[in-house]
C-alpha cells in the first residue's frame, strides 16, 4: 500500500487525468502487444537471445505467496506472474481482458453470469485447469479468515453469509455446470464485477502452493532474492517472452542506482537515489491512483469507548487542522478521500480552518460527554486539567516531524495530547486490526478504476474495513450504486462519499505519485499506469541495456 512521496514532478501530473475502466472483449493481437507502450513501430522481432534474464530491484519486504491474504501493492505486482484468473489486466490500458475465461453470458436481469473456461488453460504441474478449480479457489477466498478482498464476492448469493459461518457452502451461489462451464447468481447486477476479477485475490489457484496458473512458476527464494522461470504449462507462453525473472530486495538507495546505472539491474521499483541515476529518460512518474489519509479506530466495544469514538470530538479536530499548512509541499494534496476520476461529481472537500469554531466545539463535547470519559469542562478561555490522549501509529518515516508538530500544536489548543507511535512497516499492516491506537495512516491504492475501489474500505461489513466505521445509508448507497449506470452510479458514490465525510472519520492528505527506473528503449510491454501495475507476462527485452563498468559510486 505504501508508497515512497518525491519531491520534484513534472508539468505532466497538472494534466494527468485518469479514465474509467471498461470491459474490452478483444484480446490484443500479437501485433498490438508487441511493442505496447511504443506502438509506432508496428512491428518488432523479438530477440529470443536477450529474454534470457531480467532483474528488477524492489523494497525489502518478504512477498505474500497466497493471493487470497495479502493487500500490498508489492505482492500484486509480483503475483502477476505466478497466478492468473478468468480476466486479467490489459498492459496498455488496464481494461479487463481474457485469461482463464474466454468468454462469458449475462442473463436479461443482469444477475446471472455463465463463464466459458479457457480450453487450453493448465496449472504448472500440467493439471488441466477446469470451472471446479474456479469454484473452489473463490471458495477458499471465502473460507480464508481475514482475506482483505473476500467481501468483494458478497454481491454472489449466500457468499456473505457463508464466509461469516452462517451457510454451507453448497448454498453459494457459484455452480459448476461441466469442466468448461461456470456459473454464478448474484444478489444485484455487477456490471463491475470483470474489471475486480482481475485482481490476484480472485487468481485461480491449486491445492498445493508449488503449483501456479500463471505464466511463471517460482523456482527459488533465499535470503532478498526471488527467481521465476516461464511456466512451460501457460496456455498463452507463446506470448511471453522472459525465461527467467530476477526480483531482488534492497533499500539502498545509492547501491540501487548504482545496479541500474551498470546494468545489473532492468527496472528499479524500490528506493533508488533518482539524482544519480544516469540519463533522464530512465526516470518513469504518473499519478496514482491511490490516496494517502489518517483513519480513525471505531472497532471499540462500549466498555472501551473513547473521545474519538464520537463525531462531536472529531469534528472539533477536524476544524483545528491547518490545512493549507500541512498540505503544503506535496503535489497531488488529496481535500477528499476518491481520486477524481473523470465524470465523477464534484466532492466538497476539507480545507479551511477555524479554530475559534474549533474550541467552541471542544468545549461543547466536552460539556456533553465529559462526564461519561470523567473529562473536565475547563475553564472560560477553554483551559483544560485533563488532556485527553490521541495516540496516533505511523510506518517509520512516513510522516516528517513537522507536519506533525503542525497537528500536535493545532489540537494541544483543544486540550488533546497527541502521542505518536512508530511501528515497522514489516509490522504495521498485520498489528492495526489488534492496536489500541486511535488513529492509523494508510495510503490505499484503488484496484480497480471506480470510487468502490476507496469507498468499499468503510462499508460496514466489507473485510477491507480496519476502521470499524458502520453507516446504514452510506451502505444502501454502494448497493444502489452496483445496479446503476455508471453516470448514476457515480452520483450514488459521490453522495456515499459525502456521508463519509461528514463523519470526520477520513483526513485526507494527498494523492501519492509514482517513479519508477526504467528504460523503454530497451524494455518493452511496460507502460506507466495509474495502478502502477504491470502484468510480467508482456515485458521484454527490446536490446540489451548498456552496460557502464567504470561508473564510479559516490
């Protein structure tokens, strides 16, 4: 989830717009992947010679083999190459396209859909790959406690209330109809539903984790290094090109760039040090996708309620913040939780300040509630004995001290003691479902292009929800929402938004951009995205880089 911000982006982000996802039926021809991100060369001759390797630097951070578990934007991209489901990410445009299915029907009231199994789709170990392996896979996602990306399947009947023990799973509306043929029931129409099954939670996957449906196979881990060789048993491996695919993990920043700069290294996804590295035409950025914000922790129980569990305190909060000041700097400020998409409505975010509002408001809270939390209600000048706590829990570095001060002196004027705690990035994710803190910082990047992909974290029994935020309308609007047009659709989502953040539950911060260290006249299928995903089975070596021996490290 977590991405690392820069400090300098081009005109290019001022004018960066991000489209709507939709369903392309047509797979690209060979012709047409050929050369993806540089298609005015219509045609290109593969170089069998160069696929022999490609190495790609990334954050030290052990990857999550189970698609059905993990939530981080690093094991998504590396589990790109080990698993495949019915529909997968188009390299250029992201749309959904074929993979394991081959096509599909939609019944007249939308809420039925039959999926056609790609014939000449098999595991790894050679296992023809059939609808009971879909069946059982997406059933697994069910079973799995704590999979983040299980509640996307509610919207098949009885999926709900078999992942929470409440059916059997016979009674989920998913049926094999033969080897060839799969079918589901849903609750409501989901015309979104191919662009969420490219996600690799939905990857169809085998009851030993040695055996992969994707176009590479794991051939060994130690230590930061991954090697993946071509899955010999891939149904479409006659379009991907690379034999073997080196992923290895370092946060040096100089060693990185220095590993590009000598060629030991085709594409730097990790921490590099971009002042050094060599030719600017190697230095990839784009807007993502994605929004960095604070979350305030609601999943306490009545005897554990606190301040913050209301709205009236977070409010008060929320007026406090200096926006403009701790905004200031970054080049994407996020004043509302959805990324902007075009045709979206306009969302009235936050963005001004009042703290004589502010302390009204306190003192109003205080005075209402303060006896239940045995707060005091201070004296005319909004002098208070008694602080109250806000123990906030970052990643290390992710926050600079002093945007930090910023909010700690802002809410000290409310009589709020802010107290942040630093927890290792290996750790954080993992310990927030357990944490006593009261408010979390998370940067979320959509996975698909559609306001559900930020607004499903806070419906109430969405698995995506660390928050424990639970709002009946903000809900009955995400249902009316999933039947709609997406003209309407979107003004249903906007309106869910609103509600959002009229809750003071999200303090929106800023819109991530994304760099990455690659050279595209020597790499091809590779192209920048708004995800920042690029599935590893288009990318190839167009010539080899150039190797400098005689850079010197600084």
């Amino acid at each position: 989830m977590n991405k690392i911000s820069l400090k300098k982006v081009v005109a290019l982000l001022s004018c960066f717009l991000i489209c709507g996802i939709s369903f392309s039926q047509e797979e690209p021809t060979p012709d047409e992947l050929e050369w993806l991100g540089d298609l005015d060369k219509p045609t290109y001759n593969i170089d069998s010679s160069l696929q022999s390797n490609f190495v790609i630097i990334e954050s030290v951070s052990e990857h999550e083999l189970n698609p059905h578990v993990t939530a981080m934007a690093q094991d998504s991209q590396f589990l790109t190459g080990l698993y495949e489901g019915l529909f997968s990410y188009n390299p250029l445009t992201l749309d959904a396209q074929y993979a394991i299915a081959v096509n599909y029907n939609i019944s007249r009231d939308k809420k039925r859909w039959v999926f056609a199994i790609n014939p000449n789709a098999y595991f790894s170990n050679g296992e023809k790959i059939t609808a009971q392996h879909v069946r059982d896979s997406w059933i697994k996602l069910l079973s799995t406690k704590n999979a983040p990306y299980a509640s996307l399947l509610d919207v098949i009947e009885g999926a709900q209330k078999f992942r929470n023990g409440k059916l059997t799973e016979s009674k989920v509306g998913i049926y094999v109809l033969s080897d060839s043929e799969l079918m589901i029931h849903l609750t409501k129409p989901a015309n979104y539903l191919p662009q969420i099954l490219c996600h690799p939670a939905f990857s169809i996957v085998h009851k030993d984790s040695n055996v992969y449906s994707g176009p590479y196979v794991l051939e060994s881990h130690q230590n930061n290094e991954y090697v993946l060789v071509k899955n010999d048993y891939y149904w479409d491996k006659g379009n991907t090109h690379l034999k073997k695919i080196t992923f290895i993990q370092s946060d040096d920043q100089d060693e990185n760039a220095f590993a590009y700069n000598t060629g030991l290294a085709d594409w730097v996804t990790g921490p590099v040090n971009y002042q050094k590295i060599l030719g600017n035409n190697s230095i990839m950025m784009n807007a993502e996708f994605a929004t960095n914000y604070f979350f305030f922790n609601l999943r306490k129980n009545k005897e554990e309620l606190k301040p913050w569990a209301l709205l009236d305190f977070r409010r008060a909060l929320f007026e406090a913040i200096p926006w403009n000041e701790f905004r200031s700097g970054f080049y994407v400020p996020a004043g509302t939780f959805v990324y902007p998409l075009n045709g979206y409505p306009t969302v009235e975010g936050y963005g001004f300040t009042d703290m004589i509002e502010a302390k009204k408001l306190m003192a109003e809270a205080r005075r209402k509630h303060g006896e239940y939390f045995g707060l005091d209600k201070g004296d005319e000048k909004g002098n208070y004995q008694k602080k109250i706590p806000l123990v906030m829990e970052i990643t290390k570095n992710s926050m600079d001290v002093k945007r930090l001060y910023l909010l700690k002196k802002a809410w000290d004027q409310l009589g709020v003691d802010l107290i942040v705690r630093e927890i290792p990035a290996s750790d954080y994710f993992a310990n927030v479902p357990k944490s006593d803190a009261d408010i979390f910082m998370y940067t979320w990047s959509g996975d698909f292009a559609d306001p559900l992909a930020f607004l499903e974290l806070f419906r109430s029994d969405s698995t995506l929800n660390d928050s424990g935020y639970s709002n009946k309308k903000f809900d009955d609007l995400l249902d009316l929402a999933s039947k709609s047009s997406k003209e309407q659709s979107y003004e249903y989502l906007s309106q869910a938004e609103v509600i959002l953040l009229d809750s003071y539950e999200v303090i929106p911060i800023l819109h991530p951009i994304v760099m990455n260290v690659i050279n595209l006249e020597c790499v091809g299928g590779w192209s920048t995205n708004a995800f920042d995903i690029h599935p590893l089975k288009y990318i190839f070596k167009k010539q080899e880089k150039t190797k400098l021996p005689n850079v010197v490290k600084r």
